[in-house]
C-alpha cells in the first residue's frame, strides 16, 4: 500500500512509473470555450458528425447547467428540452432526489463493483423490476446500455426456443442497437456498413400480421419474434391492438417467443410502464434501457419470464453463458435507478405521460390543420410523439412544385433540418430526429413536462411556420452563409 496520501502528485525524481502525460483536468474541462470543445470533438471523436450539428447550428451551444425542464447554454439562454435524449431524461435533469440518493452512496462510501459477492442493491432493482413488470416477468440482467439489454434478450430467447438453428425475425424499419448481435437485426443499411452480420435472421413488413403468419407457418426453424412496441428510429411508429394480440396468438401458436423492444417506449414514455400493456398482451422477454437510469446513470435490463430464462440459464452448467458483465449492476447506478422507479411512481410521472401527452397532440393536431401543405401528419401516445412533414416540394408555392418534386428524395430531412435549427436558434427549443423517416421531428421531453412547456414549444413552433416555408429557407440558408 502507498505510504502516501492519494492525491499527492510526486515530482519527477520520486516517480516510478511513466511521466504523466499532457492531460486536461476536470476544471479544464468546465472552463473550456465552445471553439475548443469544436476543435477536441472533430480531432478526437467524430469529424464527420460535426458536419451535421454544425448544419443545425448544434456545435455554438456549450451546456453549462440542466434542470428539470431546461439546460442552460455558455450565455445563461434556457433551453426548453422536447429532444429529452430519445426518451432517457423521464425525470428530468438532475432531479433532486436523484441526485441525493447518489450522494448518500457516495458520502457512504459504498461499493460499486462486487463481483465476487451478491449485491443488495443489484437485487432490489432486480426485484423492483419485477414488481412494475406484469405477468410472469420477473427474471431480469441488468446491463450498461439499450443494446446490452436487447443482446441479452436475443440470447435468451435464442436459447430457450429449442431450436437448434433457431431463426430471428425482426421488422422493417426496426432499430435494436448497434452491437453487432441486435445489428444484425436493425434495419439499417446505413449502420450495417459492410461489418459481417449474423444470418439467422427473417424480415417482415411491421404491423403486418399476414406477414409475419406467413413467415413463421412456412419456416419451423424461426423460433423467435423481435420487435419494438413503438418504432422510435423509424419515425414513431405504433400498430394496432389486434395486431399485438395477433402477434400473442400466432407466436403461442407455434411456441415461438415474443420479445419487445421496449428500450425507447418503455418506463412510462407511452403512459403505460410498458407501451405493450396499452394492447393487453404480455411477451416472452423485454427489455428497458434509457430512462431506467433516471438520466444520471448508464442503466438497462432484459426482463424474462421465469419459464424463459431457466430453459436457457437455469442449471448450474448453463448459469454462467450470459452472466452480468463487470458493470452490470454497479452499485451507484442500481441505486440511482431505484430510486428513479420510486420518483416515477411517487410523481405520477406515467399518469402525467399520458395526460400531458393528450394535450401535447391535441395542440399539434390544431397546428397541423392551420397548416396542411406543411404537416403531413401527427402521431404517437404519451409524450412519444411524431410530427412528420410532407416532401419538400409540397410545402411550396405551385409553381415550384415539378422543378423541386424530383429533388424530394435528395431533400429529405431538410425541412425538419431547417425547423429544429431555427427552433434552436431564435426560439430557444431544441427537438430530436428520427433515423430512417427524415421527415419526422421526434418529440420525447421528460415526463415532468406540464401544459405550460407544451404551450411553449407550440407556440414557437406555430410562430415560425407561420412564416411560411420560402422565408424558412431563406433564414436557414443566411444563418448557414453568416
């Protein structure tokens, strides 16, 4: 053991190990300008992203301080946040008993990782879990991100399929995660590059029910469904409840294994704990990522049903094939998500999901009608809301329709492009978008979001339509060459 206090720096003479290199301390960081935050983020993270906030007018804003509701940017300017990090701040920013719970741990000098031991607090979020969960899910892994949980709920059911060459079948337009297991079934040619993928694997159209019967009654290997409850990457996305309970029918019928995707949907964003309690069905396996960290902690989970998990972990030689890793289950970020389910429920954060998340549509529906060449539709339940936009060549004057009409694939994305960056810019609101359909503004702000936040985006968002799309162009395109 040192015989020396920790944060002692030793000169250079007394040194034993290599010369600490040139690093930026954490006050650096904090006092760091914007142009050096640019410079650092195109140098050592992603050059080819910055493009793109610096296109939106994203890479000007330093965020010094979150709150509830706002961040506060480098010049004191509140930012009303409707972008909500695609559904992981239900709480808001740094909710106060979130950040006190942390604290207690820390001033208690508790432990983090115990791999070696059982952990009291990896078992209570486990069975906290189980508690919000219906039916017989109650068999959980708790893992770091979204992707680590859907991994985690392929496998599972992948194993307790009884199939030896159980086959995978995922949606159109699905998002699962990028690692290279739920890769595989993401829909994305985009994200799937040229990496090698995973072939056990079947594509149908979502909310197809013909089509999904059609692939499992003409393919006895096909052991397990994957789909998200709500498609969040492909433009919120929701099917029908005859659908749902189609999809419990048709999977029982064939002892096929049902697992949802509720990574984005779920902890209450729909105004339901889960989306697919809204259809009265229950799957096999599901997962929750996002939110369950109460926006202070990187925190998902697969859920199994108790049946499920023990076919394919639940002997002694079979426990360890999908084990929690080194951070599934850390101390600070189980009781930081314990205590997020306890505010969740405390607050009637699900309840005021749905309720606010009525008022939130009900408000755009009245925008889209003042404005149907703009809006081509509205949609979404809870705060997980939709705003698409018809092609660009709809959205201007007749005359310029047939010269622009054979640009609209190529403009794609442009309008919501140009909306959220002058929402950002000269109304102080900052909107998310969506992977596959650029077309859609995503809507996911905190679940503590009230009338009077949804007034305010409204109102700028009807503000600066009602500009009218040739000005809008011409705000963006100036800001862009200023």
């Amino acid at each position: 053991m040192l015989d020396r206090p920790v944060n002692a720096t030793l000169d250079a003479a007394n040194r034993r190990g290599p010369a600490k290199p040139q690093l930026l301390s954490v006050e650096d960081a904090k006092a760091m300008s914007v142009e050096t935050m640019a410079d650092l983020f195109k140098d050592h993270i992603n050059p080819g992203q910055f493009h793109f906030m610096k296109l939106l007018g994203f890479h000007k804003v330093k965020i010094e301080r979150a709150e509830g509701m706002f961040y506060t940017d480098q010049n004191g300017r509140k930012i009303l946040d409707f972008f909500g990090g695609f559904g992981s701040l239900a709480h808001g920013h740094n909710h106060p008993r979130v950040l006190a719970a942390r604290e207690r741990f820390q001033d208690e000098k508790r432990h983090e990782i115990a791999i070696a031991f059982l952990s009291q607090y990896a078992a209570a979020l486990a069975k906290n879990l189980a508690a919000c969960s219906p039916g017989e899910l109650d068999m959980v892994f708790l893992g770091s991100t979204g992707s680590e949980a859907m991994e985690a709920a392929i496998k599972v059911a992948e194993r307790a399929s009884g199939r030896k060459n159980c086959k995978i079948v995922h949606a159109e337009n699905s998002f699962h995660g990028k690692s290279k297991g739920v890769l595989s079934i993401t829909d994305s040619t985009l994200y799937q590059g040229d990496f090698r993928l995973v072939d056990n694997r079947v594509k149908v159209p979502f909310g197809d029910l013909p089509a999904l019967k059609r692939a499992i009654e003409n393919d006895s290997d096909i052991g397990v469904v994957v789909l998200e409850t709500v498609q969040g990457g492909g433009g919120i996305i929701g099917a029908p409840t005859e659908y749902w309970q189609g999809v419990r029918a048709l999977c029982d019928r064939h002892d096929v294994l049902w697992v949802a995707d509720e990574v984005q949907c779920g902890y209450g964003r729909t105004g339901k704990f889960y989306a697919f309690e809204h259809h009265g069905v229950v799957p096999d396996v599901t997962a929750l990522a996002k939110s369950l960290g109460a926006g202070k902690a990187a925190v998902g989970a697969m859920i199994a049903k108790r049946s499920v998990y023990m076919k394919a972990y639940g002997t002694p030689k079979t426990a360890m094939i999908h084990a929690q890793a080194t951070f599934g289950g850390i101390g600070e970020a189980c009781v930081t998500a314990i205590e997020g389910l306890e505010v969740l429920y405390d607050e009637d954060l699900i309840g005021n999901s749905a309720e606010t998340g009525a008022y939130l549509l009900s408000r755009l529906k009245t925008i889209q009608a003042k404005y149907p060449q703009i809006i081509k539709d509205v949609r979404g339940q809870g705060l997980m809301i939709g705003l698409e936009f018809h092609d660009f060549s709809r959205t201007l004057p007749l005359a310029l329709r047939p010269m622009v009409a054979m640009l609209d694939d190529k403009l794609k994305g442009s309008l919501s492009g140009f909306i959220g960056a002058l929402l950002l810019r000269d109304y102080d609101v900052l909107v998310a978008f969506t992977e596959y359909n650029r077309n859609v503004i995503r809507l996911e702000p905190p679940l503590i979001c009230g009338e009077d936040h949804v007034d305010q985006f409204c109102d700028a968002l009807d503000d600066l339509l009602g500009k009218g799309i040739v000005s809008i162009v011409k705000d963006f395109v100036k800001s862009q060459l200023g």
